[in-house]
C-alpha cells in the first residue's frame, strides 16, 4: 500500500478517526502512547485527571465575563453590551452571560475558579500564531511540540504503560499534544474508535500496514511496529470499557453537550486515562455574534453543569480539574454586530477541588491596549499550577522557565 494512505482515507460509515500524521507514520501516533515515559525520579500523578477544552476561534471575554458595573463596557458596545437586569451575577461588578446558568449555578457551589485577564506578553492577532503560542507555551517558538507533549516527554521513561494515558477529542492532532517521544491518539468520537474497532478487516488491514517484525527488538521500526500493534489492541479494549456506560445525566446534541458525554463515557470505563483534550469551534465572531456566542455558551455551560453531576454520581468530582482557555479575546469595542481579534481573556477552572472566586483584576476598560484588554496573567502560569499541583509534573522543565502559581487548587 501507498506510503501516502491518508487518515484522511480510513472513512467508516461516514465518520472518521484522526489519528495523527501520514501513514505509515500516522498510524505510529498512536503506537508512541504506548511508549509514555514513567515518571523519572518520583511516582506518575496518580489517579487525577486533566480535562482541557479548547475554545476555537477567539472567545469573547467581555460577553462571558461581563463588566456590568463598568459605564465604559456600555459606551463601548452600545449594541452588544449585556444588560445588568440580564446578567447572572458574581459579585458587584462582575457577571456572566445570561446563556450560562450552569456555570453560575457551580461558580455559587465554589467550584468554579475565573482567572481574569489572561494572555501573554506581545500578543498576536493572528487565529494560527496565537493557537501555536498557547499550544506550544512557546510565544518565542524555541520549544518543539506541545507543552503536553513535553509534560509527558519529560515526565516518563520508555516502558509499558496504558497507551490510553492521554487522549484527545479531535478530528486533527492539537500541537498541545505533541511530544518527541509521545504522540497522543487523538479520535473525533469514541464511535469512531468503536467503528474502527468493530471491523475485523480493517484492523486486520492496520496491522498489515506493519508488516513482519525484523527480529531486531531495539530497531526503530520494530518498536514502532510492536507499539502500533499493542496500540489497536488498546482500541479494542478502549471500545469494550466504554460501551459498558452509559451517561446519568442528560447532555445536549450540540458540540459541548456530545463532547462532555463522551469525556464522561471516558472517565467512568478508562481508569488509566489521566489527561483529556477537547476542543470545540465557532467562537471567531466577527458578525451576529450576540446569538452565536449566546448559543455557544449556553452548550458549554449546560454540559459543564451536566458532566460535573455526572462525575458527582461517579464518585470522581474531587478527582476532576477542567480548564477552558481560547486564543485570545476580542476587541474592546464592537464592530458592527460583533467584535475583532483582541488579546487578554478570561479562564474557567473547574472542580471538586477548585477554590472557586475571582482572580486577577476587572479589565480596565479606561487603560486599554491599542484597544484591547491588556493581559496581566501569563497563561503558562496557569499551565504551571496544573502541571506542578495537579498531573504531578515538573513545569520549569516543560515551560522552560519557572512561573509563579495561581493559587486556584485546594
């Protein structure tokens, strides 16, 4: 078979599973989760798990977290501005939007932390630089792959680990989870995983792809080749576990709703799985955005409020860390009937082990950044907090410099 046999070709009943790069060496994305370092000098992370959800296309800030006690936000955004009497309310000068009952009904339970005004020095505009800066955690881009990636790379040694460590919800590979001795599978749905697994002759055909083992057990191609092999095995099992669940709570259709059932389905059957990545698009509103951001919202926050409840049910809240990040906000003031590429932003952490509250200063919307929110928290301080204090990593080896924690774990 042709070296360029492309993911993009491994189609099933109309659904498709993207599993990393082109064959052969895409299928080997997979095959590396079975070469997961473990931890080097200390234990793996133990039994919690990171959840992170990627908001596409430059989220909002202002319309999700809304500065109703700011004159400024109204002369501003005349049109989009959300008004108070709408608004669910945080505090005496912060809100959320009206579409995320959810989140403010577990924001009031204290599980829900809002990091205000995060970004990075310099920002850029650009949606592909601005994803790659937030991916990489390499605004100078002297760091390869992801910092997930480099969490495992630096985190564990070659040897036989579950090949479903780490998983990613996507119909590409994020660089977030890139590494160079790892490569996560990522899968557009545990469906196509089950499909994938289901059919006997195209598992049979992926394993051929291999073809005979060389007998030289430290040969590159042979390690791929044994990993790749044991890497469909862990499909089958993966797609054995999941099917034995089914969800409590009641998630929506939509992108969040499907997303967040599956990272349930995940969590409840795959106890080896300890880091999840999702991502979710749509958020690039240059035009309607009052409905499209309301709708988008609405899904995110009635899926969080749902698979929280759901891992409530499972005994797994306290277990459970889930971070939302975007590549950059938008612009201050309106443009029409929606808003331009900006910079700082907000982030929502939650759990069963989050102190919930405000962090970080109100945007101040008298100083702004050549019209946007100024960013005043370094996102990798963020990515430092979850790798040192919840997956047990080493953030100064990931991050290539030491960031100081935001204090939003218990």
């Amino acid at each position: 078979m042709s070296a360029q046999f492309s993911r993009r070709q491994l189609v099933k009943g109309g659904s498709m599973i993207a599993v990393g790069l082109v064959a052969p060496k895409w299928l080997s994305t997979i095959a590396r989760a079975d070469l997961i370092k473990t931890a080097q000098g200390g234990k793996p992370s133990g039994d919690t798990i990171f959840v992170v959800c990627q908001f596409s296309g430059g989220n909002d800030g202002l319309n999700t977290v809304v500065p109703y006690a700011d004159s400024e936000y109204y002369k501003l955004r005349p049109t989009l501005g959300l008004a108070e009497d709408k608004v669910l309310k945080l505090n005496s000068s912060m809100a959320l939007h009206p579409g995320m009952s959810g989140v403010h009904q577990l924001f009031k339970e204290g599980k829900v932390a809002i990091v205000q005004n995060v970004g990075y020095p310099h920002p850029n505009r650009s949606h592909f630089e601005s994803m790659r800066i937030w991916q990489s955690a390499s605004p100078e881009n002297n760091m390869s792959g992801g910092w997930i990636g480099r969490y495992l790379d630096d985190q564990y040694k070659v040897g036989p680990l579950n090949p479903v460590f780490a998983l990613g919800f996507s119909t590409e590979q994020p660089l977030a989870l890139q590494g160079v001795e790892v490569s996560v599978p990522c899968f557009a749905s545990l469906q196509d995983a089950s499909a994938l697994a289901g059919d006997p002759q195209t598992m049979e055909l992926l394993r051929q792809i291999q073809g005979k083992g060389d007998g030289n057990l430290t040969s590159k191609r042979e390690i791929v080749r044994k990993a790749t092999n044991s890497a469909l095995d862990a499909v089958e099992i993966l797609s054995t576990q999941v099917s034995k669940y089914q969800p409590k709570e009641t998630y929506g259709t939509d992108q969040f709703g499907v997303g967040f059932k599956q990272i349930a389905q995940l969590i409840a059957t795959s106890p080896g799985t300890r880091v999840i990545y999702f991502e979710a698009g749509g958020f690039d509103t240059h035009a309607n955005q009052l409905k499209t951001q309301e709708t988008l919202l609405t899904g995110f926050s009635n899926a969080m409020l749902a698979f929280q409840r759901e891992l409530e049910s499972l005994g797994k809240a306290d277990k459970v860390v889930t971070m939302t990040f975007s590549e950059f906000g938008r612009r201050a003031y309106e443009n029409g009937s929606g808003t331009d590429h900006g910079k700082a932003a907000p982030m929502f952490i939650v759990g069963g082990k989050v102190k919930g509250g405000m962090y970080g200063a109100n945007p101040n919307l008298s100083n702004l950044d050549q019209g946007d929110v100024p960013f005043q928290v370094d996102f990798r301080q963020m990515y430092a907090t979850m790798l040192d204090q919840w997956v047990g990593g080493d953030s100064e080896l990931v991050l290539a410099q030491k960031f100081q924690h935001v204090d939003v774990l218990s």
